[in-house]
C-alpha cells in the first residue's frame, strides 16, 4: 500500500521551531518530487514548499522563505521541513504530497500530485 505518513507536528509558541517528517512506506521517494502544504480552518490547501528529485533544487512561499527548510535523504525515504520563526498564522494541518518526475512554476497546486498524506497538526500559540 502507497503511503506518505507526516509527523512532527505540535503546540509551539510564537518564535519557536518544529521539524516535521514525511515517510514514503510502499513506494520509493527517488522518483518524486516532495511538496509540502498546509490548510488553515476555512483556508484553501497552500503550497509551502518542495524539493526536487535529488534534493538539489528548492522552492518556498514567500511567507515561509528564510524560516522553512526542506530537506530529503532519498536512502531514508524521508522529506523534513524544518520550521523556525513560528507565527500564529502558520497554524495549519500540514501534508506532504509526492509528484512523479520534476516540478515547475506550478508547483504549488495540488492537482499536480499524485499522493498525499493525512496530515499532522501545527499549532502556534502568541
């Protein structure tokens, strides 16, 4: 069975940092590239970040550009996104999403991947 399973999430107050980890189980995540998104209550589902295939190429929102890191080591089928600077408004569900091949411009629309996971809460308190 094909399945990303994200964790790391937490309550956190504002300033503070989490690291969040997406595991591919039933698949092998050298094929993919990982994006990372979150969906706020009543909000649309956004694009955070992404990594290409090999880990060599990177893009982020610009509300998280110089507080999000992603990161991947393939040999553990893992994608991180280490968060630091937290904010309210970063309080969101937030899920990792594998699309076969590479990315581009529209990266951060969730029709261009082919799974996703459940999800793991973020909370940050002010």
């Amino acid at each position: 069975q094909l399945q990303l399973v994200e964790s790391g999430g937490g309550l956190v107050q504002s300033g503070g940092s989490l690291r969040l980890s997406c595991v591919a189980s039933g698949f092998s995540l050298h094929d993919f590239a990982i994006g990372w998104f979150r969906q706020a209550p009543g909000k649309e589902r956004e694009g955070v970040s992404v990594i290409s295939v090999s880990g060599g190429s990177t893009d982020y929102a610009d509300s998280v550009k110089g507080r999000f890191t992603i990161s991947r080591d393939n040999a553990k089928n893992t994608v991180w996104l280490q968060m630091i600077s937290l904010k309210p408004e970063d309080t969101a569900v937030y899920y990792c999403a594998a699309k076969m091949g590479g990315y581009g411009r529209t990266w951060s629309r969730t029709s261009e991947y082919d799974y996703w996971g459940q999800g793991t809460q973020v909370t940050v308190s002010s």
